[in-house]
C-alpha cells in the first residue's frame, strides 16, 4: 500500500527555510557559471567566427582594389599569389564569369545560394573527397564576374564542439557541486538552528532553567543564542519576581486584614452596653480604615511600578526644570527632617532642563528623601544633590543611617524586600523598586554606595544618573524641542 509520508517529508522539506537558503545559493551558483560559461563562449569560439569573417573581408578587400587597379587579369594574379601562400591550406577561392563558368581559384564546386546580392553563408563542401565545411563570401566585381571567398572551418568547428563539450561537462559539475553544496549548507543551517529550537520547545513546555548552548566561533548564531539566552534569563528573573510578588503580596495583606478583623471581633466581644459598643465599633472602623488605607496603598505602588516597567508613562514626557522640583521635595521633607532631630542639606544646580515624566521624578526623589529620613538617627544629616555631569544629570541622597551591606544591595531594589533592620518601620519595600522603574523608563539607573566609606555607620548614597537626551525619537514634538535647546 503506497505510503504518503515520504510525499509529505518532500514537501516539508520543499517549504522549510534551509532549502530556500540552499536552493538560492545552488541558483545563484549556476548563474555565476553560466556567465562564465557565456564569457569564455564569446572569448573563444565567438573569436574564431569573428577571426574567420575579418579575414574574408580583408580579402574582400583586397580583391577589389586589386580589380580596380589591374581588372580581372589582376584578380586572377592576386588568387594564385594567395593560394600559393596558403601553407594550411584553409583559403577557398572561386571565380566565375556572368555565365557562371570558372576562372580561377581552387574550387570546383558551383555558387549553391550565391545567386543575388553580397552574404555570407557556411556551406559544406567536399575537398579532396572530405566533406568539410567552409565559411563563404560572394564579392560581385564591376564586370559582372562572381568571387566566392571562403575558409575552410572544419578544425574550428571541431575545437568549438570541443569546447561545447568542454562547457556541458563543467554545468554538468557545477550543477552537481551547486546541489551538494546546497545540501551541505541545508544541513549545516539545521545542525546550527536545531538547539535553538529545541530550547525553545523545552521552555513552551514549562522548563525555564534551559539554555541555547554557544560555540566558541562566535558568528551569527552565537549571536542569537546570546540573545535568546538573555532574553530567557530576563523572563526567568521576572517570573521569579512575579512569584515573589504574589507571596509578598499575599504576606503583606494577610496580616492587615488579619489584623483589622481581630479587632473587630474584639471590638464586639468588648461591647457590653450601647454606648460603649458605640465606642469601641468606632475605634475598631477608624483602626480598619487605616489598615485598609495601607492595603490600598500597596496595591497603588504596585500597579505604579507595573505601569511605568511597561512603559505606559513615556507618552507624558515633557520639557521641565528639575531644579524647583527638587527644592519642593527639599522642602516637603526638611520639617520632618526637623521633626526627627536630623539635618536636610541641600544642592541643587539652579538650573537642570530635563525631559520626562515630572511627577514620576518627583516620586522617585521623595522615596528617596522618605528613605533617608527614616533610617538615619537622630542627630544625622540627610543630603540631597543634583548637577548636571556632561549629557547626564546627577542626583544624589546620602544619609548617616546603618547603610546596606553588599548583599543587600542586590536585592533591594526587588518588590517587597526588606532588610533585618527595616522590619520595624513602617513601609512596604517598593520604595527602591519604584525608582529603579523611573530611572529605567528615562534611559537611567541607579547607583548605591556607602555615604561615608570607613565610617561607622556608612550610611548610604543612592545617585540617580538620568541622561539629558533619551529616545528625542520617540518624545512628543515640544519635548524633542526642549532636548534640543539643552544641547
């Protein structure tokens, strides 16, 4: 029973992407060796036809001229000088008068489809009882006489089929070497492609841990297996962090809520009379109110970062100052600086035109400044910076507070970390995460170091470096022209 698989790998084969690559390189490699056949054809074959008819014209020529200067007893003269001369014997001469009977030369044969005008023909001939073939001229003199002239071309036609065969058996080999090639560079593609797609088979099957295996070449293919293997190390690091997210996220409500429906159980176990029940029920919904205000801002924050990792915010930019900017956030935090017993310092260039996201800025400045005010003690300096550094524009929060060590600097910019000594303030661990996601969004990033290196505590510097010009391409037209005028 006749099988359609092996008609159905055919046509896969026909339509998959090497064998277009290969059949492309096969045709353009016959092209390349049919015009070098073409070439080679013109340059010698096509030369031997065009010696052949320049030396029939010359003789053409020659005759004539020698017919006007002697008439016909000197065309007869300048035959048997010719003929005599003719050492390959290759030259054919025939003279005939009006009547057709011959006159000279060394042939005998009569004027077949002379009869007429002036052309060319290739006629064969029999010379000597060989059957050859000659290329033929017939010259009309003044008198009415005929002159045939001609040039036996057995020996070129014998080296033109030569090289006809020379030339089929080379297309013959070129074909063949087009095709193994083309199959080679088939299968080489393959070998190539293959554990890229088996990668990607394995991570649509749910294993995130595998990778594009590299070679050491580092060619086109390397290339993109660099490029799926970080594009697969960013979706692993995000869906980690989604994971992270949702544990965070149901942590960090839980205990709200927890906390919120205790105290409203206690509050109606307390309540004996309708007065105090009044009471205590109006305490427990101000203390619900409160925690249900932290829940909301959480999810606030997250869906902030959400939008701003996602872009969604680029389409405000704007050309601004950032200067007032940060002296407004100077000013919101100075009295709480106050208030806490610590020193705000500020520096702020008087002038720093930016373009982006005003409020997002804003936000991200206050983090910071909400950050340093919270962890550095009493009797502390808080310090806000910002200049401009060439194309890029400098801001910098410095505390005297414990600082992070090393390995908390590596995480703290993840959603809802924490250090040990932050548990016991109030916050949610998304402040960093959100200036991460602004720096990122304005082309920037962000900077941690110690405040006072050697020092005991650190403190700690966070600089955020925004570049003046980002994307002008892809910013609303007043913007781009805010970006222009800062150059």
């Amino acid at each position: 029973m006749w099988s359609a698989r092996p008609w159905r790998r055919f046509l896969r084969l026909l339509g998959g992407a090497g064998f277009r690559a290969a059949a492309f390189f096969a045709t353009v490699f016959l092209l390349a060796g049919l015009v070098f056949a073409a070439v080679l054809w013109w340059g010698t074959a096509g030369a031997l036809d065009r010696q052949t008819d320049a030396a029939i014209r010359n003789d053409a020529t020659a005759f004539m001229e020698r017919w006007r200067e002697a008439g016909q007893a000197g065309v007869i003269e300048s035959i048997g000088d010719h003929l005599a001369e003719d050492v390959e014997d290759q030259i054919l001469y025939l003279l005939t008068d009006p009547s057709g009977q011959r006159i000279a030369g060394n042939l005998d044969a009569p004027r077949h489809g002379f009869d007429g005008g002036m052309r060319w023909q290739s006629l064969p001939l029999m010379r000597e009882g060989v059957r050859t073939e000659a290329r033929m001229f017939r010259l009309d003199l003044p008198n009415g006489d005929v002159l045939v002239i001609g040039r036996d071309v057995e020996d070129k036609m014998r080296l033109r089929e030569l090289l006809t065969e020379g030339l089929a058996w080379s297309a013959a080999a070129a074909a063949t070497f087009a095709f193994v090639g083309a199959w080679v560079l088939r299968r080489a593609l393959e070998a190539r492609l293959r554990p890229a797609a088996e990668t990607a088979n394995a991570i649509a099957h749910g294993d995130l841990t595998q990778r594009v295996p590299l070679s050491t070449r580092e060619d086109e293919f390397d290339r993109l297996g660099h490029a799926m293997n970080d594009m697969l190390d960013r979706m692993e690091t995000l869906m980690t962090g989604v994971r992270g997210v949702s544990d965070a996220i149901a942590h960090d409500l839980r205990t709200p809520i927890a906390r919120a429906r205790a105290k409203l159980e206690e509050a109606l176990a307390e309540a004996e009379t309708e007065a105090a029940a009044e009471e205590i029920l109006r305490q427990a919904i101000e203390r619900g109110i409160a925690d249900l205000d932290g829940i909301a801002r959480i999810f606030q924050a997250v869906l902030r970062i959400a939008e701003v990792e996602a872009g969604a915010r680029r389409a405000a930019f704007e050309g601004f100052d950032l200067s007032p900017v940060l002296t407004d956030a100077a000013e919101l935090y100075s009295a709480s600086a106050e208030l806490g017993g610590q020193v705000l310092e500020v520096e702020v260039a008087p002038s720093l035109p930016l373009v982006g996201d005003r409020d997002l800025l804003l936000q991200a400045v206050a983090n910071l400044l909400d950050n340093a005010v919270k962890f550095t003690p009493a009797g502390g300096t808080v310090r806000l910076r910002a200049r401009r550094l060439g194309q890029m524009l400098q801001i910098q929060v410095g505390d005297t507070g414990p600082g992070l060590t090393p390995e908390e600097r590596l995480r703290v910019g993840e959603r809802f970390f924490r250090t040990d000594g932050a548990r016991a303030t109030p916050g949610s661990g998304l402040g960093l995460s959100l200036v991460r996601a602004v720096a990122a969004l304005h082309g920037g990033q962000v900077e941690l170091a110690d405040a006072r290196p050697g020092a005991s505590p650190p403190g700690l510097l966070v600089t955020l470096l925004l570049p003046l010009r980002h994307d002008p391409a892809g910013l609303p037209d007043e913007a781009a022209g805010v970006l222009a005028g800062t150059a």
